[in-house]
C-alpha cells in the first residue's frame, strides 16, 4: 500500500525562504516519489486561530496555493485542497474532542507559553486565552486522522501535535474498537527544518528576519540579503563560511560542490558584499522561474479555485466514507429499521367496554369513553358470551348510533344493544353522540 504524506501550512502570511526550504521544497519532492500518496492542504481553519483579518486570511490562502503550484506541486498526482472545503475536519474534530482528555491539551507547548506568558506578566492565567488555541491539537489531529496519514512531515515545533494525535487516535481505536485512525508518524527534515534567518536565528515571521520568496520580487529579495548579518571582516581577510547564516543559506540551495567553492572563496577573503551577491545570484536561478510561475497563476485566483474545488472533491471522496463509519461507530448513524411494533398506545387511555353482572343475574356492559365517562349502557344478556357478541357487533360496520329523544341508542339492525343517559338538550346529546361514534371508530381502527 502507498504512504500518504500529509501536510498543512497555515494560512496567515506569506511564504518566506524558510517555508519553501524547511516545507514546500520537500513535501513537493516526496510528492513526486513512487508509492506515495501527498495530501497538501491550506490551513485556513487554523488561521482563524490567530487571526481575525479576513482579508489576510483570503489573501494568504491564494498565496499559499499559489506557492505550492509554482513549486511544482502537480495537482492531479497529489491531493491539493482548502481545509475549510472539507466539512468532514469539523466534524471529526468534535468526535475526537469528546474522547480527547483534558489535561493532554493542557499540556500542549502553544498553550503552556501562552499561559506562562500571563503568569509571568501577572495576568490571569488563560487571559486572552481563546478555546480555539486551547483546542488547535484536536483541529489538527482531525486535519491527519480524516485521511489516515502515515507520515506527517513538519516542522520540530510542531511534533508533539502529532504525537498529540497519535494519542488520541489510540484512545479512539480502543474506546470504540476497532481499527479506525492510522497512527500518524512525525517526520522532521533534519537537515533543512531550521534555515536561519538574518540574524541567525531561525528564519520565523515572528523574528521578523525573513527573506520573502516571491513577494516583492527580485528587489526585495536582494534587500533583504543585503541585511544578512555578518562579522566585521574587511574584504581579503580570510572568512569562516561554516556556521554563519549566509552560508547556510546558500548551502539550502547550492549542490556540495557549489557549496564548497563557495566557503573556498570566502576562505580566501572574499568580501560578503560579494557573497552577498553570489547568493542572490544562486537564489534567483531557483526562484526567477516560479516566481514567473507564482506572479501567472495570482493574476488568475479563479484557476486557483478551481484547482482547490477539484482537490476538495478528491479529499471528500475520502473523508466521507470513513465519517460514516465512525459515526455509526459512536451511534450517530442511520438507525436500522427496528421491526416495527404495532402502535399500541399503552400509556393513553381509550373508550372500551366494561362488562358485569347485575344483581337478577343478567350481564350488561358498560361502554365508557378515554376518560372513563359512561357513554352508553347495555340491556342485560343471559350469558357472557351473548353480551361479548353485542360488544364486538358495536365496533362493526353494522353499528347505528342514532337519537332518540333525549337519549341516543347504539343498535344492529333492530336490535337495540345499548342506551346513553338522558340528557338535558338535543345538543349535549348530539354532542355525546358524535363523541360515542369516535369512541366506536377508535376501537375498530384498533382492532
Ligand atoms: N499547525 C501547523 C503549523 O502551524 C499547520 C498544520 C495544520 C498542519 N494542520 C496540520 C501540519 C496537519 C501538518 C498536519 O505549522
């Protein structure tokens, strides 16, 4: 069976240097080797965690996709989609929520410096704390265990979320039995997880040292080179590439042999000015192709949406099914067709008969209505049977209800069977009588 490669970039920025090296470059690569399945998506649900700009959000989602097509990323070999068009994620992550413990979310590294970060400043402890946040392991648990990944490639921070997942996908599999969820493997690049930024920490939005892919253009990305920090050396003075974020930048990009020539030079006085610019030029001979590709596809968003909406259909065709069976696993699903009781209704009362026998010794019976109130009552019978056949000739077809006088009287035939009270007028006798007739009809529908 292939692997399936799952991976999700959340969708509140622009992709920088970082991004392309430590994620798109190789999940793309992965995408393209015999026997695997990729599944590459657009974190857009995530970003509502940490963003509320709504046109940020519409804006780095087009620029995410568009990113990972002009990388190469082909469409129709993998399965490239928005997570917000997959309404099974939702779904699921309210299934696993209600098998996730508590205390493990506690626990999560985003939430715990989120916490610490109030504590320390004298705050409440989850002031401005969203549940959104507190809940992030479980959205991207469901994001994974909705198409069953074996392989997670990410970032380091963000392994114990799949460890997280792994968790909570067992404790599902063991709490309803059976073999629903995979359990994801974390996958860190080693060698290119943590590209340095300017300042030679690693390169993150949140340092604010980062060198744009391919917004801005070729400008901006030299601008942002020219501000790569180096030491103090004056050009013709020997230069240690090893170690310093230039070269390792350089190094993301170059083969061992460029890469050696490269530190060569440097060791030989070679100004950063100069390799300032060797950089950019190795850069742009990368770059320059997809960011022409990159710049085509965000001057047509309509294709890019078609290209999600096909992607989305791909991603449903397998989420579907498996939320089927996991609902009918926790009990949602359709309910089997129960053989079908006959619709006795126990609990409400109905008119009926109720039979006794007078002191001379003959039988009668009494027909009363749901509530108990005597509606009619029997001439007397010789024996029990002679009255159940009255009773049973009344819920027949033959039954005639009809007014006499003050009274109404239910008879077959000529047979008078049965006579109400008297009462005072012509229309509470009506009224008893239509009242009777239902009664009658009550008890043949029943039968
Ligand atoms: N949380 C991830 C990040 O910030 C993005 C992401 C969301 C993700 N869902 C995922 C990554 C599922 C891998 C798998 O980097």
């Amino acid at each position: 069976m292939n692997t399936r490669v799952l991976t999700g970039i959340t969708t509140t920025g622009t992709p920088h240097l970082g991004n392309y090296v430590g994620a798109i470059r190789p999940a793309v690569h992965e995408s393209t080797q015999e026997g695997v399945d990729a599944f590459f998506f657009m974190a857009d649900y995530h970003a509502l965690i940490k963003c509320d700009d709504p046109a940020r959000v519409q804006r780095s989602r087009l620029e995410i996709a568009a990113t990972w097509l002009a990388a190469g990323l082909d469409p129709a070999r993998t399965t490239f989609y928005q997570q917000s068009d997959i309404p099974e994620i939702p779904e699921l992550t309210w299934l696993l929520t209600c098998v996730t413990a508590k205390g493990l979310l506690n626990r999560a590294h985003a939430y715990k410096a989120a916490v610490d970060k109030n504590t320390e400043s004298g705050e409440d402890a989850d002031a401005g704390i969203t549940a959104g946040l507190y809940m992030y392991p479980v959205l991207m648990a469901a994001d994974i265990l909705a198409f069953n990944a074996n392989k997670v490639p990410v970032g380091r921070d963000q392994v114990q979320h799949i460890e997280m997942a792994r968790d909570i996908a067992q404790r599902f599999n063991h709490l309803y039995d059976g073999d629903f969820f995979t359990l994801p493997e974390a996958h860190v690049e080693a060698h290119v997880a943590t590209l340095p930024g300017l300042d030679g920490r690693k390169m993150s939005k949140s340092y604010d040292n980062t060198i744009p892919l391919f917004e801005g253009g070729p400008k901006r990305m030299r601008e942002a080179i020219s501000r790569i920090v180096t030491d103090s050396r004056e050009p013709g003075e020997p230069k240690q590439a090893e170690g310093t974020a230039l070269f390792t930048i350089y190094q993301a990009f170059a083969s061992a042999d460029e890469g050696a020539a490269f530190a060569d030079a440097l060791k030989g006085g070679m100004a950063w000015g100069e390799a300032k610019k060797q950089l950019f030029e190795r850069l742009e001979r990368d770059v320059a192709p997809m960011r022409e590709h990159y710049d085509a596809l965000m001057a047509r968003p309509d294709e890019i949406a078609d290209v999600l909406r096909d992607g989305a259909k791909k991603a449903r065709a397998q989420a579907t099914p498996l939320l089927e069976r996991l609902r009918e696993a926790v009990g949602l699903g359709q309910a089997k067709p129960a053989p079908v009781k006959k619709a006795k209704k126990k609990a409400a009362k109905r008119a009926r008969f109720v039979s006794f026998r007078e002191a001379d010794g003959k039988f009668h019976f009494r027909f009363v209505d749901a509530d108990g109130a005597e509606l009619a009552l029997s001439r007397g019978f010789d024996d029990p049977k002679a009255a159940g056949m009255a009773t049973r000739a009344l819920m027949g077809a033959e039954a005639i209800v009809q007014a006499r006088d003050k009274v109404f009287v239910l008879s077959v035939g000529d047979d008078v069977l049965a006579e109400s009270p008297a009462y005072a007028d012509p229309a509470a006798r009506d009224d008893a009588m239509a009242r009777a007739r239902q009664a009658l009809a009550s008890l043949a529908d029943a039968d």
